[in-house]
C-alpha cells in the first residue's frame, strides 16, 4: 500500500510558490500539491496547468471547502495572512504560512489560538531553518566550539526598487524591508542564541517613491549577556546574504546564510575549515518536517510561542525605525 502524503492546496497564483516552495513540496518525500486556488479560474488553471497540479479553484472558499486537502499554503500579502489562517483552521486545514505570519503580535495570538481551538498545525515558512547546518551550528556553539558568542552580523539585501508596483511597497499591507528581509537575521539571532532580545534599536530608510516604506534598516538588536545582533536589510540595494558568528576563540561564517550554497566556514587560529553540507532542497525538507507533525504526530519543529516571539521582535524593529528610539521587546 502506498505510504500516505499531504494533500497541498495552495492559496493564490504568487511567484514565490511556483518558484520555489511549490518545486520543494513536489520534491518532498511526504506531500503531494493536489490544488490550487486563485480568485481567477483562468489564472488558477493556467498556473496548475504549468505546475502540474491536478485541481484549480477559482476562489479560496472553494480550495477550503475541498475534503480531500490537508494542508494548505498561503502566501497572501502579509495583511491577509490573519484573514486566512482563520478561515483554514476553521474549515480544519493544516497550515503553512508566509513569513512574517502576522503584522503584529496580537494577530499572531489570534491565529496561533484559533489554530489551536481547531486542533491544526500552524507553521511559519522560514525554509531556511529546515537546514542541516543551522542544527549543527547551534549544537558547536553550545559545545563552546568558538568559545563565548560576542556578537552575531547577518544581512539580507536586494534591489527590487524599479517593480514600483509591488506589494512590498504597501504599507498598511505590511510592506518594507524589515517586515519582507529584515525577518530572516532577526529569526537567525534568535534560534542561534536560543533566547529571546531584550530590546532594538533601528534605523530606516523611508522612500516616498515607494509608498514610504522602509526601502533600506540597518539595526542592533540586544540579547543578555551584551551580545548583540547587528544587521541591515533592503529593497533597495546589491544582493547580499550573510551570517557571521563572532566568539572569543573563533568565529562560524556563512557567506550564504538564507539562499544558495548551504556550506559554512569555522574559523580559528587564522585556519578556516570549510563545512559541506548537503545543500538538500530546504523547501524540500520543511515541507517534510510538517509532513512529520501531519502524518505521524511529531511536535512541529517551531512551535507557537516562536510565531509570537519573533512578530514581536520584528514588529518592534519597525517601531524603532519609525519613532527613531530604542524599543524594549520584552
């Protein structure tokens, strides 16, 4: 008998599933993308059609109301993610949700505590903590490998600045850096350190041309024992992302932290070991690691509590970056 899969449907026609999390779910060993739904028919056929998934829906009630889906993924604008969520677990479907999954904590509790009154799993898509070397890394510095963490440096930088018709450049949307890149370094800090910031401090470029977002931060984020988090993200710049690791007896190096080659450098004592990993497809292996908490009841690999810790720390980025002050977290 063949081994049962999670059934995908997939909320809305955007580019960022048909480019990479649709191709990682149908490279999965656990899940099957059986449908999608856009509020076109065409569009939703067309696109299933290039995809090969078997079902289009020309609505998003219709995919939710489909019996036979598991699970399904939205990556709506981040302002209808609340919206959603709440419909999908309502109709007692599986969630996975772009990052970042709310605009702010109280949407966060609402879709976490609705998610659980419903009894399904809700996860956030940040693919790149599905990755092998990201466990590694935590356990080396657990093990005092690098000796005491002094700081950790991330950016995640693009230039998407003449598309002045996106999303991003949406405010009331949830659009700007921070909330788009900005996330990846602050969620990184944040598992890597395994603790939570204590407080941020940012500072923004906020472009009229662009519905005023936050085109370009540049931020500290501060966790015990003086370690801190420095970073920078943007929309409005060259492609950047990259993660270093500074502690007193060494320092771990990613010159690709979020996208691309999943190898990683330890350096020490002026010698620099470079670490291979197996650079698996990591919208492959997220989708996997739900299939898990699915199919076999395995607790879900981030749980709740992360969802509404790391809005938090975002959301407070912004607001440092808007009044221009530093920003207790917790």
């Amino acid at each position: 008998m063949a081994e049962r899969k999670v059934r995908w449907g997939i909320m809305s026609t955007a580019s960022i599933g048909k480019r990479s999390v649709i191709p990682g779910i149908q490279e999965s060993k656990r899940n099957v993308v059986a449908a999608v739904a856009s509020r076109s028919l065409e569009n939703a056929q067309a696109y299933a059609d290039e995809l090969g998934i078997q079902k289009a829906y020309g609505s998003y009630e219709e995919l939710l109301n489909d019996p036979s889906i598991d699970a399904v993924y939205i990556p709506l604008p981040n302002h209808l993610h609340k919206e959603w969520t709440l419909k999908a677990a309502k109709a007692g479907k599986h969630i996975l949700c772009e990052k970042p999954i709310a605009l702010d904590e109280t949407e966060a509790k609402e879709m976490v505590d609705a998610c659980t009154k419903a009894g399904v799993i809700l996860a956030e898509a940040f693919m790149y903590r599905h990755q092998k070397r990201y466990e590694d890394i935590k356990i080396r510095i657990k093990n005092g490998e690098i000796g005491d963490i002094r700081g950790i440096h991330a950016v995640f930088t693009f230039n998407g600045a003449e598309d002045t018709g996106n999303i991003r450049f949406t405010k009331e949307w949830g659009g700007g850096s921070i909330y788009d890149v900005g996330c990846y370094p602050i969620s990184a800090a944040r598992f890597l350190l395994d603790e939570e910031p204590l407080a941020v401090t940012a500072h923004a470029f906020f472009s009229s041309e662009h519905g005023n977002v936050d085109m370009m931060a540049s931020g500290m984020m501060e966790f015990s024992n003086g370690v801190a988090l420095t970073f920078d993200c943007s929309m409005w710049a060259e492609f950047r992302n990259e993660l270093e690791i500074l502690g007193s007896k060494g320092r771990i190096v990613m010159k690709a932290a979020f996208l691309g080659d999943q190898s990683y450098e330890i350096i020490k004592d002026g010698q620099t070991n470079k670490i291979l990993d197996g650079n698996i497809n990591p919208y492959a292996l997220q989708a996997d690691n739900f299939a898990e908490s699915v199919l076999d009841g395995k607790p879900i690999k981030f749980p709740n509590v992360d969802i509404i810790s790391n809005i938090k720390a975002i959301k407070g980025t912004l607001v440092s970056a808007e009044k221009q002050e530093r920003i207790l977290i917790i």
